[in-house]
C-alpha cells in the first residue's frame, strides 16, 4: 500500500492509519493516534493489572520501549476505588505513566468468578474475591468506572463464556454482549477523549463469530476487539477462529486479540491482520523463573546455568542481557530473589514487545511472509 493509498479514521477520541498491508497475508503495520501519543502497531502492550507491572516499575517498562500500556477497570474499582482515582486526576497521573493506557472492563474477571456471581440481563451480580464484599457492575456502571479511570481506550462490558460452551450458551452471551455494547455506547460520557472499543464474542462457533461481527461493527466505532479466546480451548481452535473473524473486521479500525500474547501466538495474530495483543505472560513466566529466548523457553533453576556467565539472549539489548549473566540470574531464582522476577520480566517484556515490532519492520519493508517463515521453527518452539 503506498502513502497516497492509506486508510485513515478520524472519527473519534482516537485514529487510526494503516501505512502498509502485506497481500500474502493481510499483515498490517499502522499508528494509533491517542491523547497520550502515537502507538505504531503491531503492538504488544504489557498487562498492570493494579495500576503496575507486577515486579516492575513504570521508568524499567518504558526502558522495555513499551509505548500502551493495561490496567484492569474490575480490580481499581475494588481497590483503590475508582473515585479515588478521578481524584487523583486520573490513571496516567495516579500511577506516573504519561502515555497511552487502555482498560479492560473486567467482564472476563467477574466472569470467571464462577460460584461469586450471578448474571442476568442488566449486569453481574458478584461478591469481591477477596473480601466477599456484595457489588454490581453492568455496562453502565462500567462506563461510569471507565470513565473516571481516565484511559485513552476503554472496552465495552461484556459476556464472556468459558470453553466448552455450546453453542446456545454461546449465542446467549453474545446476544447479552451485543446488548449491553448499545447500552455502554450511550452511557460513555466521554468521547472526545476515550475512545470505546466493542467486542466480538461467538466462542468458537464460526457462524456466531460472523453475527457479532456484523452486529458490533454496525455501531462504527473507534475499534474493535476479539474476545472470548484463549478460555480453556486448543491452540489449533484459537487459530482457527482469530483467522476466520479478524478478516471480517473493518480494514480501517484497530483490531485488538484480547489476552493473548506469546510469541507464536503474536506472530500468527499479527499474519491475520491484528494489531494490538496484551498477556499477563511475561511477567508470570518471569516471577516463575522462566524466559523466552531465540532458542526457545528456557527455565533459569535449571543446572545447566549454574556456570553459564554469558547473557541471556546475546543480541537482546535490554538492561538484563546487557549487564548480568546467566549464572547469576540462575542464583537469583533459586534463590526466590525478587530481583530475579524483575530481570526476568524486563527481559521477557523487553521480547514480546520487539516481537511485534520486528514484524512491523517486515510488513513496512513488503518482506513479512520471509520473516514470518523464517521465524517459524523458534516461534513454535517458544511455545513449547
């Protein structure tokens, strides 16, 4: 695609330009244009569930070359408190991060609650999992806590169901979604500056996939996501789904995959034509001893590091390879140091996020189907 020929939106408290598509695959690379700066997408955006990076700070996530960032809307509405929050001046100012930052709705949160929560047609019922105290969300007490959380991006609320769903139970929670998204577009109080992202649901159902694409992407707005993936199904389901609905999206809006990112599955995300992709993973893999590499995932207690003085990834330029070795982060995990956790998630961190850039890089240079299949053995190998 060449410059006179990009797709750009401009509708909304957000843009999006589509700078170059890859006609092998429908790879794109693009900017997302928020108040708090520009995003260049593909991107990976690391997970601060409570307002941080669990065993990072916000200075060690931008030195990561992070540039969006989650947090989670259900957990700050529990704790600190959303108003709290607002008083505070907002997100960004709450926690010191001064560029992009997308919420999640916490609809997958309540969801998985299971024995704490009741649904019906006007929301959730639930009682806090930690301290069993009785709350209600439902898509306009989301937006009321999205709106005064203050990030750039917020998600509708939505049902999400567990796999395996049938296909009835499937139809109703997207249904219920499709419901609630009206319901949340008319309540977002502040447009001009978040933008509101719907969601596809349909579990792993191709012809409900297809209907909640029509009946989200009937509402033209900023962007969209994938949702209901990655909830208990196989790897090959996930694929098929993400590459049979990210097709049916607008060419011209984000696309975003909702809580998945290791790096095969950004990659084949990425072929499919999405754009944003956040997980918890680096950070858990990091707190758990364990790091992704170009020759695989590799667990730091183990003995055959014991003596390896080298760098973790020798061409990686993160402050972790490019000042300790790995006898020394082998010590630090077997040892339950904190500082191990936080070496480990810089790296890891640090991996997704060139990760998707690298296949920015392809897709800008019309090189990304050479990429991708080059790439293919260490990314299925990453996964194992």
């Amino acid at each position: 695609m060449s410059a006179s020929e990009t797709l750009v939106d401009k509708k909304s408290a957000v843009s999006f330009e589509v700078q170059a598509i890859c006609p092998w695959s429908g790879a794109r690379a693009g900017l997302l244009t928020t108040p708090h700066g520009v995003v260049e997408t593909p991107v990976f955006m690391p997970v601060g569930t409570n307002a941080a990076l669990k065993s990072m700070t916000y200075d060690q996530v931008e030195a990561c070359k992070a540039q969006i960032v989650l947090s989670n809307s259900y957990h700050l509405y529990l704790r600190p408190g959303h108003e709290l929050i607002a008083r505070a001046g907002g997100l960004h100012q709450f926690k010191g991060w001064h560029k992009p930052i997308l919420t999640d709705s916490g609809g997958f949160q309540v969801f998985s609650l299971d024995k704490l929560r009741t649904i019906t047609d006007k929301g959730v019922n639930f009682k806090d999992h930690k301290g069993g105290r009785k709350h209600f969300i439902g898509p306009a007490k989301s937006m009321e806590i999205q709106n005064s959380i203050g990030a750039d991006i917020i998600m509708a609320f939505d049902e999400c169901v567990k796999n395996p769903a049938t296909h009835d139970e499937a139809k109703r929670a997207m249904e219920r979604t499709h419901d609630w998204l009206s319901i949340c577009q008319e309540t977002h109080g502040r447009k001009d500056d978040q933008a509101l992202f719907g969601i596809v649901q349909g579990s792993m159902f191709e012809d409900l996939r297809e209907e909640s694409v029509k009946a989200v992407t009937a509402l033209d707005l900023p962007g969209f996501a994938i949702g209901g993936v990655a909830v208990g199904e196989d790897r090959k389901t996930i694929e098929r789904i993400v590459e049979f609905t990210a097709p049916l999206l607008p060419v011209q809006k984000p696309r975003y995959l909702m809580g998945v990112g290791t790096p095969w599955d950004i990659a084949f995300a990425i072929k499919c034509g999405i754009d944003m992709f956040d997980c918890v993973s680096p950070t858990r893999l990091a707190r758990h001893g364990a790091a992704f590499t170009s020759k695989g995932r590799v667990a730091l207690r183990n003995a055959c590091f014991t003596e390896d003085f080298g760098p973790l990834e020798p061409s990686c330029k993160c402050y972790t390879c490019l000042n300790h070795n790995c006898a020394y982060l082998n010590h630090l995990c077997k040892q339950k140091e904190m500082a191990g956790a936080i070496l480990l998630s810089i790296h890891n961190v640090t991996f997704l996020i060139e990760q998707a850039q690298n296949c920015r890089k392809a897709i800008l240079e019309g090189n990304f189907r050479q990429y991708f299949e080059s790439q293919l053995p260490v990314l299925q190998n990453l996964d194992n």
